[in-house]
C-alpha cells in the first residue's frame, strides 16, 4: 500500500441501534488501500512506521486485505490496534461479456430478477425509463433528480449515508465527468426518479459509491433493477476491469458480485487515557448492541424491524 497519507477528523461512534450516543472525532492520517493494490494480506497489522503529524493520534488503514479474523481491541506498542470491522469486499470481474457474467447466477435468480423487471415494466405501462450520465453539464441533472430520491432514503435519515448536498460533491462530480471517470444512473417511474446510483471511476475500476431508492418503491425491487441495467451497460462499454462494492457487505453486494477479498478497517491509536477509554466505550457498546439484535433476530423481529426502517412507515 504505497499511497499517500491524508490527515482528517474521523468519526469514533459510539452507537447503540441506529442511535449514535457519542462521535468524537480524532484527527487521524488516513490511507485507503483499493483493489489495484498488490500487497499481500497480512496476518496481523502493524502499526505505520510513518512519523505522526502535529495534532494526529495515529493511523485509519481503510479497507487493508487480511489473511485472518482479527481481535478487535489490543496494544501494540505505543499504539492501541483497533478494528471496529472485518468483512468481504465484494467486487465483479468485468472483463468477461455481460451474457458470462449473468451465467454465475442460478436458473432462479436469473428468473426472480427477469420477473421483477417483468413486474416494474408493467408498472411503468409498457416500458423502463433511465438514463445515464456521464459528461460534463450532465451531473447537475442527475444530482438535482437524484437528491430528490435520496433525501427519502433510510441511508440519509438514518445513517447519514445519502447522496452528499454539497456544492463541493456537484464541482467534484463535474470534474469526473470531464475526465471522463464517472457513471451515474437514474431509474424512473414515468417522470419521477425512483432510485439512482453513483459511480466514480479510478484506474479502470468502477466504485460503488451511492445507491439509493425512494421507500415508496421497495416493493418493486428498484435498486436491484437498476442495478442490473447499469451492468449490462458497463459491460457493453468493456472498457472496465473491476466493479468494486467498496467496504461492507450486504445481500445486494453478494448477490451480484463474483469475488470478494477479505478486508478489515484499522486504526492504531496513540494509547493515551482518553482514547482508552473512548474504545472501551466503543466496544462494550457494540457487544450489547450485538447481543439485542441476536435475541431480536431469535425473537423473529429483526427482519421486520428493518424493513419499518428502511420505509419510514
């Protein structure tokens, strides 16, 4: 991992639910390794040679490839090792044609997401409308439109995790388009947007960046179905290497990826009293938290509960 460190304020939440009880943030140098990186998984992270910065308390290794299950809290050194999640970054091998890659799904997924375009296209009368955008003076469009959709979401309510509404997102947008390093897609119900997707593009890779649909529409499925439209397009452009889902993991990413690497986002802490006892905080929190949705998942309300909030009903 040979990029370049940038300082910024990270965020510590201290969550319970979807409730953050506390989020101080410490500055941090941060690094992010993509799917282009060639280092090897590590069998246990080390703490950065690199000399820390005036004001930093230590390292954020975004997304760093590991050989194993990691502890989530230990020393090392000056430094507390922190690792908050460990997951499988899903990505798609685009150098292959649209008609192969679809041949990785079963006979029943391939009929479940036919019928479901079956379903949204009688909705629609007849036929899908969506659009992509890809060239300067197109992104105002699509994220003027998009933004409508995304304020609905549950990602924006309840994770802070919508379409960003910022003028400095519309000029990083448009700066993409002009070097030709973006792909944006937008799914619609007549003329109403209804779920849109956004993609940067970097060394041939495209990022999975935002995904949003508008709650009214979950029952058709919308996120999928675009989704599946926007890969046939990028396939047929085979131009691309990977399509990369980025950090986390989700049924959509599984169901549509064709490999993953296994990931971890680590932090190395200065082992201070305040930050000791910030991530102590922080992992006591997540054992209760994961101990409520085991026994709401064994109480059968798990589901149903994020279902409520991903509606808004």
């Amino acid at each position: 991992m040979n990029q370049a460190w940038h300082c910024q304020q990270v965020p510590i939440k201290i969550q319970l639910g979807d409730k953050t009880l506390l989020a101080p943030r410490l500055w941090l140098q941060v690094r992010e390794a993509g799917l282009d990186d060639e280092t090897p998984p590590v069998a246990e992270p080390m703490a950065p040679a690199d000399p820390l910065h005036e004001g930093s308390q230590g390292f954020l290794l975004r997304s760093l490839r590991i050989a194993g299950p990691q502890p989530v809290l230990r020393r090392q050194g000056a430094y507390l090792c922190y690792v908050p999640a460990q997951y499988p970054r899903y990505y798609i091998d685009m150098q292959q044609s649209f008609a192969e890659y679809k041949s990785k799904f079963s006979s029943k997924t391939r009929s479940t997401i036919s019928r479901k375009i079956r379903k949204y296209t009688e909705h629609c009368g007849g036929s899908i409308s969506w659009r992509v955008y890809k060239s300067p003076g197109e992104m105002a469009e699509f994220f003027r439109l998009a933004r409508t959709v995304s304020s609905t979401t549950y990602q924006e309510r309840l994770l802070d995790a919508g379409l960003p509404d910022s003028a400095e997102f519309c000029e990083q947008m448009e700066r993409l388009a002009q070097q030709g390093r973006v792909r944006a897609f937008l799914l619609f119900h007549r003329d109403r947007p209804v779920s849109y997707l956004y993609c940067p593009i970097s060394n041939g890779i495209v990022l999975y960046a935002y995904l949003g649909y508008h709650p009214d529409y979950m029952n058709f499925s919308v996120g999928t179905i675009l989704q599946w439209l926007a890969l046939e397009y990028l396939f047929d452009e085979k131009i691309f290497r990977l399509f990369d889902f980025t950090e986390g993991q989700s049924e959509h990413k599984k169901l549509f990826a064709t490999d993953s690497v296994q990931c971890a986002n680590v932090f190395f802490v200065l082992a201070n009293m305040r930050n000791i006892c910030l991530l102590q905080s922080q992992r006591a929190v997540d054992h209760f938290s994961k101990f409520t949705g085991d026994k709401l998942e064994q109480l059968g309300v798990k589901a149903s509960l994020k279902r409520l909030m991903r509606s808004g009903r």
